[in-house]
C-alpha cells in the first residue's frame, strides 16, 4: 500500500517508540531520522488524540529535564485473525504492544465453498468478541489473514489455494472479502495474504538494525508465498498484489505444470507439494490429495536421508530451484538480507546445504558477501505476532 509523506512519517514514529519503549523526542528524532519539529508537530497530534502519553520529567546529566513519550497501550485494541494448519484459526485480541488479551480458536475449513468465507470468519471473530465483552468497544479494526493471492488496497481475493481449485476464483469472482466482512463484523478490516505478515513479524519484532530491508521466501504447510521489505515499507505491486514469489520461472522448456496453469514455475518444483509429485511420479504412485502431517513429510525426509536415490532426487531438484529463484531475486533487487523460512522445518534441514552452494554460485559476485541469507522456522506464535503487527499497523494509521 502506497503511503503519503505524513502517513509514513506517523507509522515510522509509533514503529520506533512501540520497539524502544518510552524515548524522549530528541532521540525519536535521531532514531527514526526526521526532523525535531516533525517529530514535536506529530507528538502533539497523537497526545491530543490520547495515543501517546508524556512520562514525568527525568534529570538528564546536563540542561533541562528530559521527558519521555510512550505508546498508551490500551488506548485501542485490535482483532486478528490467522489459519493455523488443522482447518482452525485464532482470533486474538491484542493492545497497541501486541500483547494478547484474549484468545478464540475455531474451526476454518480449507475446502470450505468460497462464498461462505465471508461467514466463517465473521462467525469466529464474532465469538472472539462475544467472549471479551469488556475489551470490545476499544477494538479498532480487524486484520484477516488468510492464504492466495490478495489485493491488499480493496481486500479482495483473487484465489485460494484449494485442492482441486488451485485456479482463479469462479464467477462471482474475485472476492471483495473486505467489502463483505465490514458489515457483517462492524469493523474496519484489513485483508492479507500469510507469507506477508511474516514479513511484518520479522519487521516488527525482528533484529533492529536489519529489519528495514529484506526479502522473505515462506515456505509454508503445501505451498509457498513471498514478501518483501525496503526502506521499512512492505511492497506490493501497482495493483496492490502481494508478492507472488511461487510464480518465478525457473524452467522454460518441458516445464512442470504448475497449479496457477502455467509451467516452470517455482512452485512446481520447491514446495512440500512438489516434492510429493516429483516422488510420486519417480515412485508410480498417485500424489496425496490434501496436505500431509508433519510426521508423513519426516518419513520421505528420512528416506532421502536413508540414501532413498528418488527422494534424494526430488530434494535436489526443489534445493536447486530455490537456490536459483533466491538469486536471481538477489541479483535484481539486492534486498541486502533473504530469510527462507518454513513451517516445514525438516524440509530446511535437507535442502538447505545443496541451496546455499546453488545460490552461492549464481548470486552476482559483487551481492554474494553483502546479502546474508537466513532461515527461520514459522510457528503459530510467530504467525499471531505477524497478524496482530497488521491490526495494529491499521490503527496506528487511523487513530
């Protein structure tokens, strides 16, 4: 989403102070490099509107008091919800610091039709809400994270990656899942795809001094998705579409069939779904059908690990893919940090030393010592922080 001047300067502000705690205005200043009447004008804004608050003077070792602003916690609350990996989800309510202040998990079908979304979700934020009665009229707004590709400007879905409906939407198609959920909740929503508040997990709790710039590959449960950070602003394209980094051609000729409809795409050789086609077919077996456990994905791991020639090879075949797609992103746009990260965490495990020496051999020379590449395992924890960074991302806009 394209921000004006004085809506990135206020988000920069409050990022700074919800990540240092109380900070006085002339280290805000410094910290997130705007101008001392900048950072006074918006200060007095946001004390105005009760979402900061003044500490009491503290002595300095020199000159006046100094004075320090803080996020006011509890001067809103946020809704958030995220599809863990057993057709449930969890709505949180959280404060202005991310802290959760009540949990509700529900059933979220995968497979269910795609015009009764609208009401699963409103239903389970719905129960979130009934069952903190007191929290409820501080809730702002309502973050909605769910799977495919999303226009995050108007909250529509263009797809869902369903099993057997991995194409775009059916008519009525694409979905104004925003425009629906707002009545139906009576909140302002915000719709995102998942592999994007990773990304904001890692932006907003992740290491300071690189949590600005970075490029994130998210391996998730079956598929994959992607997201990238510069200059402390998430990207999207010009019409307002998350990263669709699955969709790199890594193959031209006699590509693999992907399930967007095209062939050599990345996801068709690099994702958990992949790897059970590739051995499928190596094997003569028919493909599962839904995702599998994590104790079924172990089993192929061990026998790629056992000496297995198929599933040594499939593995191979998904290390070089990644290897390739990481550097070609590199070498276009020199994010200066990649984070590969899985839910999946075995599937790391054994493609990750084949990956690195692929990428090491095809990043440019002059990116290969100044790009770090990371991995990091996506847990629910990380995922509800992620979530709840975009819920309150919105009010920290909005207030």
């Amino acid at each position: 989403m394209r921000l004006s001047d004085q809506s990135f300067n206020r988000l920069k502000t409050l990022r700074t102070l919800r990540r240092l705690g109380a900070v006085s205005r002339v280290e805000l200043a410094q910290r997130t490099g705007l101008t001392k009447a900048t950072i006074t004008a918006l200060a007095d804004e946001l004390i105005g509107k009760g979402l900061l608050v003044e500490d009491p003077p503290l002595q300095s070792a020199r000159g006046r008091p100094r004075i320090n602003l803080r996020i006011r916690q509890d001067a809103a609350y946020a809704i958030s919800l995220f599809p863990l990996m057993d057709d449930t989800a969890s709505v949180d309510i959280v404060d202005l610091h991310g802290t959760r202040l009540h949990t509700h998990v529900g059933a979220m079908p995968r497979l269910a039709p795609n015009d009764a979304l609208p009401g699963i979700i409103a239903d389970l934020v719905g129960k979130c809400l009934d069952g903190a009665p007191s929290l409820r009229p501080a809730v702002r707004v309502a973050a909605i994270v769910i799977p495919g590709q999303i226009d995050q400007r108007g909250g529509v879905v263009h797809w869902l990656p369903k099993f057997g409906e991995q194409r775009p939407l059916p008519p009525p198609s694409p979905l104004p899942l925003k425009a629906l959920l707002e009545p139906m909740i009576g909140l302002p929503v915000v719709v995102e795809n998942r592999a994007t508040v990773i990304a904001r997990a890692e932006h907003w709790f992740g290491p300071v001094e690189h949590s600005d710039n970075f490029s994130l590959f998210a391996m998730m449960e079956w598929g994959m998705s992607g997201a990238r950070y510069a200059n402390g602003t998430l990207k999207s394209g010009f019409n307002g579409m998350n990263s669709e980094m699955a969709h790199i051609k890594i193959a031209f000729e006699n590509g693999r069939s992907c399930f967007c409809g095209g062939t050599g795409c990345l996801a068709a050789y690099a994702t958990v779904a992949a790897v059970f086609d590739m051995l499928a077919e190596r094997k003569g077996m028919e493909p599962p059908q839904s995702p599998v456990s994590d104790e079924v994905f172990s089993q192929v791991v061990d026998l790629a690990r056992q000496g297995d020639e198929d599933a040594k090879a499939v593995f191979a075949v998904a290390a070089r893919a990644l290897g390739v797609a990481i550097a070609s992103h590199v070498n276009e746009h020199d994010p200066g940090r990649v984070i590969l990260a899985s839910s999946r965490g075995r599937f790391l495990d054994v493609i990750e030393p084949e990956l690195r020496a692929v990428y090491a051999a095809e990043v440019l020379p002059s990116l290969k010592d100044r790009t770090e590449l990371q991995t990091l395992a996506i847990t629910g924890d990380l995922a509800g922080r992620g979530a709840a960074a975009v819920a309150i991302e919105e009010v920290f806009l909005t207030f």
